[in-house]
C-alpha cells in the first residue's frame, strides 16, 4: 500500500503552480508581486500537496479537518486558504484549485515506475491509499502508473480519511489480504502510521522534491516480507 504526495508523486512548487494559474487567466504580476504572492500562499498552506498552514484561521479548523472527505469540502478548504493569501481575483483562485488536480501539476519520484513495475512483474499486489478530495487516477494513467495499481483507497470515495484503520482495511479488502501481510509506505508518520493499527507493517519515506529523493523507495523490495 503506497501513500500519494510526497511518496509516489510530488506536487510542483508552489511557484510553478502560481505561474500555471496565472498563464491559464492571463493575469499578470510584477517580480515582486509575483514573489509575495507565492510566499503567502505558502505561508497559508493554500496548495493541495504542498507545505501545511502555518496557522490555521479558527473559522476554518474544522473545514480543514474533514477537507479530504468529499470534493465540496476539499474545494472550499483550499479556496478559503488561497483567498486568505490576498488572492482576490475569483478566475485566478479557481485556476489555482484546478490547477492541482491536473497530472503537469505532478512528478513522478524518479524511481516510482522501476518500483511500481517490479512489484508488478513479481505478482505483488499495489494499492494506492490516498486521503484526498478528488480522483487521482487520471494522473497516474497519464504519467503511466495505472496499469501497476490494482486498488485505489481514496478518502473522498471511501468516507474515511487516514488514519482511521477503516481506510486500509478498505485496501487490504480490495486486495484479499490481511492486513498483516501488508506493506503500508507513505511519509506522514500520524497519517500513513494509522496502518499498524490493523496489524500492517509500515515504512516512511521522506516528503521531498523529486531531485532530491532520486532512491528513496527502493528499500520497499528488501522490506517485503520482513519487518519494518
């Protein structure tokens, strides 16, 4: 069982999906403008995939807890938090949400396809578990991932987000194994550790950019069938 962002697929940076935005509406920013907008909407957390809130205004807490459990509430988390970085041009924060949820907006870790395909060829079975808003499988069919997924365990769909064991008893379900004969690899210790929870091994990996982490799931082949 594989987390999403920051394990299998990194989201570009929040530069790049502001210049996106901003090409897709035709909307225009000076340097420095350019520049104070992608660090508030850093700061904010209003990215999906990218670094979290800083703080977190106390009449959106909630929203944000439950944002992966349907494709409204996701929306309306996000928008709120892209509007709460000083983007007030409704066109560029609907581009900004929709941006995300393109596949140019994600990268695949250099050594996702090699792990995804060999676990494959070797008759081991994948499930993509993911909380999240929307329906990611366009993106891994256009970056060519698909055909190695045998289970998608999305929050939005399932009703439940990480790390509620619900979600990976509904994977390890989809697959016809037991829980303990799962790997769970994400890189949210809190979220992706709710695995062990059903008796799953689990192995964390770190959230970087894609150059950095050229290597980071190859271990996954000498854990499988071992300890964690």
């Amino acid at each position: 069982m594989f987390d999403f962002s920051g394990t299998l697929l990194c989201v570009e940076s929040v530069a790049h999906w502001l210049d996106a935005a901003l090409a897709k509406t035709g909307g225009r920013l000076s340097g420095d403008e350019f520049a104070h907008t992608v660090e508030r909407l850093t700061r904010h957390g209003a990215m999906p995939g990218g670094p979290g809130p800083e703080r977190l205004p106390d009449r959106l807490k909630g929203l944000w807890r439950e944002r992966d459990l349907d494709a409204e509430r996701h929306r309306a988390a996000y928008t709120s938090l892209i509007r709460e970085a000083g983007v007030t041009d409704p066109d560029l924060v609907d581009a900004l949400y929709d941006r995300h949820r393109t596949p140019e907006a994600w990268h695949p870790y250099p050594d996702t396809a090699r792990t995804l395909g060999e676990l494959s060829r070797a008759g081991v079975s994948v499930a993509v578990v993911s909380n999240i808003g929307w329906d990611l499988r366009p993106v891994f069919r256009a970056h060519g991932l698909d055909a190695w997924v045998d289970v998608y365990a999305l929050s939005f769909e399932v009703g439940v987000q990480k790390p509620d064991p619900g979600i990976f008893r509904f994977a390890c379900e989809g697959l016809g194994l037991a829980p303990a004969e799962t790997l769970m690899v994400g890189d949210d210790r809190r979220a992706d550790g709710g695995a062990e929870a059903l008796g799953a091994k689990v192995h964390f990996v770190d959230h970087l950019p894609v150059e950095r982490r050229p290597h980071g799931l190859l271990p996954v082949f000498g854990l499988l069938g071992g300890a964690s």
